[in-house]
C-alpha cells in the first residue's frame, strides 16, 4: 500500500528548479537568497509563521513530525506566498532526438549522470523510450514496450497510461500516470498507473523490467479520501463531469521527484489549484512507494 503522508502547497511562481534545463530560481522574498530546489525539497523558502485555517493546519515551517503506515484521512498543507522569481538560463545548442513526441518524464541512465544515456516516456505512447544524449534516433530497448505489463493498448485513444513524470528512488526508476480524466470529463483507468522498474544494460543498450506483476492503480481513490477539496475535484463517483476535466482544473498530476530523504516520493499536480485565489499548486508525498 503506498501511504500518503500529506499534501505541501507552494505559491506560483515561488522556487523551482530542474537540472535538465539547468534552471535556478531564487527567491525575491527570502532574505537569505538561498538557491531554491525543486519539488524534492520541502524547505523552499520556509516561513516560520503558523495558522489555522478551518479543519486544515496551515503551516510555513519545511520540517513535520506527522508521519503515516497507511492511507491519512487528514492532510496538512504548507502554504508559501507567490513571490516574483529571477530566473538565469544558460542556453545550449539544439539537439534533436527522433522517433517521440509529447516526452513527459525522463531519468538519466545510468543513475547520477547527465551525459550518457536517458529513458523518457511519452504521454501519447505506453512505452518508454531509450537515447544518448548527444541526440539521434533512439536505441534498440525492446523491453521499453509496456502495454503488456499495463494491460493497454497503444492504438486506442482510451487506453493510453498518459505518463507525466519519473525519477529514481533506491536504484528502481518510478513512473506516473496522470489520473487526469478525458477532456470531456471522463474517467479514464488506464491513466491510474504507478509502478517501478529495474534498469540494467545489455550490450550497450538499457532494458527495463518491472519490480512488480502490475502496477499500482489504487492511488486516485487513496487520494480521493486524503483532503476534502482534492475530493470534490476527483469524485469517483461521477463517470463523466465536464467540470472535473483537466482543462477545467479537474485533478491532474504533472510531475515526479524523489525527496531528499531517500525513502519517498513527492508528486506536484498541475490542477488543482487551492488557497484563497486559487493560485498555490500542490505538492503530495509518498512515504512508503516501496511498500
């Protein structure tokens, strides 16, 4: 069962970073102007101030002592206000990696470097795909063809896994689903994924193996129950909603990273959007992915 601990909300615009794009921000409010991490690290621009806000324990401080073994029936949400950020970007020269389209989540290979080779998955495809990251075409990896062990389909709009996001944890490579539903609002199955994979080379070329039979679909209900305003932008209960559509800011995930415990995963949603003006994205951790 994959526990979830609570939900950390941060203010558009406020601290992230990727080494991918090499993208550093800063925070204009933080005195300190402390280099910002990205969605792993939980101290991004902490304020010390505590509130209480309705049924919902507001706070500004980075550290927690709530921790879980099974699914809250409560959540605690960090709050950080919009700050306006600096950005400073180094342009490289274009490279260009044929065959994919739409790429949505990647990992290095192998773990902890950045020049060698890279898997990415792609929201329109059930497969993952293999580079060097001098570009080209991509690599012969076979096993990066997922539709079997997902029991979907490719060719059919409706049983597409939708990936938006992957990272490393403890040497398995973690991948996800977006739980969005369709455009028009309809739930969409195929889209609860979560699972993890081995990534081991053979001849010069990765190959992927799950660490499970299946993967895990039981993370949208789970979270469903987590917080009441997650609730009413997931409503299992409604097979078709216009309203909850990812265009109308219906539940829909984005983004995968590991923290910097070196145990779980946090998971940065694209919609909803909570606070008072609706302008604070949020961010959920995943204490036990391995359980």
């Amino acid at each position: 069962m994959v526990a979830l601990a609570r939900a950390i909300i941060f203010g558009r615009g406020s601290c992230f970073s990727t080494s991918l794009s090499r993208v550093s921000r800063r925070c204009s409010r933080n005195p300190t102007r402390k280099r910002c991490g990205g969605f792993g690290r939980a101290a991004l621009c902490p304020d010390p101030r505590v509130e209480e806000l309705g049924i919902l324990a507001i706070w500004h401080d980075a550290e927690f002592s709530m921790r879980v073994a099974a699914i809250c029936t409560s959540v605690t949400l960090a709050l950080v206000p919009t700050s306006t950020a600096v950005a400073e970007v180094e342009f490289g020269k274009v490279v260009a990696y044929k065959g994919i389209c739409e790429p949505s989540g990647a990992i290095a290979f192998p773990a902890g470097t950045i020049d060698q080779v890279f898997i990415v998955a792609n929201d329109e495809s059930n497969g993952l795909k293999a580079y060097r990251a001098a570009g080209g075409d991509s690599l012969d990896m076979p096993s990066g063809d997922l539709n079997k062990f997902l029991g979907l389909n490719n060719e059919e709009e409706e049983k597409k896994a939708d990936f938006e996001g992957a990272t490393w944890l403890n040497g398995r490579a973690y991948w996800i689903g977006s739980h969005s539903r369709s455009r028009k609002g309809n739930i969409r199955h195929p889209r609860w994924q979560l699972f993890a994979t081995r990534v081991s080379a053979a001849s010069g070329a990765p190959t992927i193996a799950p660490t499970s039979e299946q993967a895990f679909n039981g993370l949208l209900p789970a979270l469903s129950t987590l917080d009441p305003k997650l609730k009413a932008k997931i409503e299992l209960d409604k097979a078709r909603d216009e309203a909850l559509a990812p265009d109308n800011k219906g539940f829909n995930i984005e983004g995968l990273t590991a923290r910097a415990d070196g145990e779980s995963l946090l998971l940065g949603l694209r919609s909803p959007l909570l606070g008072e003006d609706f302008n604070q994205a949020v961010l959920i951790p995943l204490e036990n992915p391995e359980g």
